[in-house]
C-alpha cells in the first residue's frame, strides 16, 4: 500500500490538468497481477476513468468507489512537497492524502490481494476524474455500468470518514447569476446603472433565503449544518475604477437536504432578484439579474437499516453511522444506478484542501483491515 501511495502521490492530478499517466499507472499494477482493467477517457483523451475486476462473472459483487482528482495548492503555505510522499510523525503527508489517494491506495492493494484469492463474489474498482469539480468525470463511467448486465450489490465510497459509515450527504446545485446594469463614466455614476450594486444586493436575496431557512427549516441533526445552505463563492464584475461596470458574475450553491424542494429555491430566488431589478426598469430598461443552473449532483440517503449499512459495519466493527457535510459520487451511483452505498475512508475531511494535508498511519492500517476483511467476504461468499 505504501508503495503505491508513494507513485499515487507523485502524480499532479489537480483537476484542471490531466490523469491519465496515474491511470495508466494503475492499470499497469493491476495488469502485473493479472487484473484487466478498461479506461473511459473524456473527449480529449487526456482524462479517464477506471473499471476493474477480481473474480466471477454474473454475480454483483462489491465496487469500491475513489476519484483521483485534487484540488489546486497554489496560494497555500506548504511545509511539504504536495506532490510527493513525506511518512513523520505517524503521518502520510501530500496533496491528496486524506482527500482521497489514501483510500485508492489501499483499493487498490485490497484488489491486488483478491487476485490471488478463489473469490466467489466479485470485487470492483471504480476510478474516476473531476469529482472536486462536481462529481463530472464519473458520469461516463455510470454511463458504462448502466448497460452492464450485472451491477454490483453494494458501493463503498472511500472518501475520508475517520473510518466511519456515512448513510447520506446533502444534494447539490451550482447556479450563475448575471447581472446586468449600463455602463458610464464614474463621474456620471448616477447616470448609470452598476451591476456590481446589483449583485451585492443580489447577495442580500441569497442571505435573506439563508436565513429563513436557518429559522425555518427543515433540520436533519445528523449534520453538523442540520439545514439548506444557499452560499454565494465567487463574484466577478468591472473593469477599472473610473468605468460603471455593466456586468457582474455571481457564481453560488445549494446544498439540499433530502426531501428539500430545489426548484422550489430556485424560484424564490428568480423572484428575489426580479424584485430588486423591477424598479430600476423604467430608467434602465436592460437591468436584469438572470439565475441560469450549472451543474448538479444527487444527495446520499441510505437508510441505516440497509443491507449496505450491516455488512460495511460488520466490515468495521462500527456501531452507529453518521452523515458527512461533503458531496460525493455515492448519490449518482445510488440515483443512476440503484446500487446500495455507503460512504467510509480513511482520515478526515478537517484536513483535506489545506496545506500540509494528511492522513494518520492509524487510519490506513484501519482502512487495510477493513478491506482484507472484506477481500476474505468475497472469498467466502458473503
């Protein structure tokens, strides 16, 4: 497992830049132990997928889920080399680590060990791109599975957990508000009509919303935020100081809990930012806030009482599961696919996107255990 860590980590695969030379990586270890793999590449071929298996064919079997992709390190203050392995004090540092190379690092190990094992029940690989950049690589992996004959029985989504067994995460919605205003001379400002005023009372629709949800609900206390979060990340607008710009860019989420009505938010939103143009029409006739939908995933909601749920705690020893703040793949395999998952990997999200990122020794060897425990399940049939 340290080995493959090691190589894994060396790899830049920051989501903006290609993964193939890890994939090719990785399907070259599984082919060493006799493990035919098939690559998905993205259009451009610089991207791919990965779809593995150990054992018998026809019978479900259990697919272990991993993305390859990290987000960026620039702008962070690393002690480390990011893309490189550093073991010290009970440590794995790197880019990566906890987020979640730790987790393929051991899948991987786990499926090298299967190979040498008469399994009587398959286990499966998943590999995929761009998940930090809304679980989108991997819709042309689900894409390959969905005509499959065979689907696996159960997914474990190795994202870091502490080694826990998540049941569910919130859905999520990435939206774009444009504003528009006209443009003028700053000496002129109230002659024109400047769309940064216009997106930063925009944000005020987006704060107003947040807050009733706050105070209204629905709450699930299984999180550690027990409600919708609305959350604008990025705005964007003007060109030098002395110019009204007439165009700014608001780009912000929503984070739904199950049950939630998205569209529904979306609407009060759309209403939200028309009555802040409305008024401004009769003198400015192009004002406009327009609220267009990016991209989105699924939200996880297995029940805790699911045949997932017992055998990934019996797995772990665990008692009780929890709910993670984060999204993941796990809602796509279970909304596209209908396959039963849960979410359980090494180390903690607290350290993951921050420099010095890190899993602990402890959680590797615990992940390792979980995974021989389960290698030895497929050996004996379940």
């Amino acid at each position: 497992m340290r080995d493959i860590l090691e190589r894994l980590m060396a790899f830049d695969t920051v989501s903006s830049r290609p993964n193939r030379a890890l994939m090719d990586y990785v399907a070259e270890v599984l082919a060493g132990a006799g493990i035919a793999s098939v690559l998905v590449p993205d259009a451009g071929g610089g991207k791919a997928n990965l779809w593995a298996t150990v054992g018998p064919e026809g019978v479900g079997g259990v697919m272990l889920s991993g993305h390859t992709d990290v987000v960026p390190v620039e702008g962070q203050a690393w002690t480390k080399p990011p893309f490189a392995l550093t073991e010290a004090d009970g440590r794995f540092y790197g880019r990566g680590a906890a987020d979640m190379k730790g987790f393929v690092a051991c899948a991987i190990a786990a499926m090298l060990d299967a190979a040498r094992r008469p399994l009587k029940v398959p286990l499966h690989l998943a590999l995929s791109y761009d998940e930090e950049i809304g679980c989108m690589g991997v819709r042309s992996l689900i894409d390959m599975l969905d005509g499959a004959p065979v689907r696996p029985r159960f997914c474990i989504v190795g994202e870091p957990t502490a080694m826990q067994v998540a049941t569910g995460h919130k859905g999520k919605v990435a939206l774009r508000a444009t504003c528009v205003g006209r443009e003028g001379h700053s000496a002129l400002a109230p002659l024109a009509l400047n769309a940064l005023h216009l997106a930063a009372d925009f944000i005020g629709v987006i704060r107003g919303v947040q807050a009733r949800i706050a105070a209204e609900g629905p709450f699930d206390g299984d999180y550690d935020v027990p409600y919708t979060t609305v959350h604008a990340g990025k705005m964007n607008g003007g060109v030098q100081v002395n110019i009204v710009p007439n165009t700014a860019v608001i780009d912000f989420e929503i984070r739904s809990l199950a049950g939630v009505d998205v569209e529904a938010l979306i609407a009060e939103l759309r209403a939200g930012a028309e009555a802040v143009v409305a008024p401004l029409r009769a003198d400015f006739s192009e004002a406009e806030i327009r609220v267009e939908r990016l991209w989105d995933y699924p939200g996880l909601g297995t029940p805790t009482d699911a045949a997932v749920v017992n055998f990934v705690k019996g797995l772990t020893g665990a008692n009780g599961t929890i709910k993670v703040a984060f999204g993941t793949e796990g809602g796509l395999f279970d909304a596209r696919l209908g396959v039963p998952t849960v979410i359980c990997g090494p180390g903690s999200m607290a350290q993951g996107h921050k420099p010095d990122e890190f899993v602990t020794v402890e959680q590797m060897d615990r992940c390792q255990a979980m995974l021989a425990a389960l290698v030895a399940r497929c050996e004996a049939g379940f």
